[in-house]
C-alpha cells in the first residue's frame, strides 16, 4: 500500500474537491463562482500532493510554456468573470499538459476488465487509439 505524508493527504482531498467544484460548475451551466473555487482547489491540491517545487518545475518547463500558458491563463479567465472561455482554454490546456500522461492511462485502462472490453469496441477503439498515441510536445 502507497503511504501518503499528511500533506499529501490534504492534498488529495484539495483536488478531489477541485475536480467536483469545476464538474458541479459545469453542470450549473458555468457557474462562475463555483468554476473559480474548483480551480483554486484544485491547483493547491496539486501543490500538495506533489509538492510546490515539484508544480513549479512542471508547469514551467520551457517546452510545456504553451500549455501552460493557456491552462493558467483559463483560470484567470474564469476568475475574471467569462466561464466558457476560460474552461474551453483550461481544457485544450489540461490536453497539452498532460498529453505524455495519455498513453499510460489509456493502456491500464484497457488491462480493465469492464473498461478494457469497452474500449476494445470497434467504434470507440480507433479514437482511443489516437488519444493513447504517444507524441513529442513541439
């Protein structure tokens, strides 16, 4: 079993609630307020769980600058008030960032036994093949 620091604890719980803020948002049709918290949340809860040096260094690698730039910059949008743009640009942001991420993801999900029939579909496998391909961030 993986033994978490307290730190890391809280910091589980600071996303977990992030992740619910910004889908309850959505689901309230963009409810700025609630998109604000879950953002705050959920960047502190990242900073927590892997640390603040850790979330420097990954956000601010010069090839991820682009990424960056558009994920920080959605949740300043949806700070300042336009929560459509500000989530569309967090999303195509989340994408860019986590895209090396992809791969691993889409290949213990399909080791799943429900999920991996699932995605072995003929109509869904040839979309998460793509999603699961590995490409270099230019």
């Amino acid at each position: 079993m993986i033994s978490l620091t307290d730190s890391q604890k809280i910091g589980m719980g600071l996303t977990g609630f992030g992740v619910f803020f910004l889908f309850f948002g959505m689901i309230l049709f963009f409810d700025k307020a609630l998109l604000a918290i879950g953002n705050i949340l959920f960047v502190a809860g990242l900073s927590f769980v892997i640390g603040l040096e850790r979330t420097f260094k990954f956000f601010f690698q010069r090839h991820k600058f682009k990424a960056t730039s558009f994920f920080l910059g959605g949740v300043l949008v949806v700070l300042i008030g336009w929560p459509i743009i500000g989530v569309v640009l967090e999303i195509y942001g989340f994408f860019l960032l986590f895209r090396g991420f992809f791969p691993v993801a889409v290949g213990f999900i399909r080791r799943l036994p429900v999920l991996g029939s699932i995605l072995n579909l003929p109509v869904i496998s040839g979309f998460v093949d793509k999603v699961g391909e590995s490409n270099n961030m230019v």
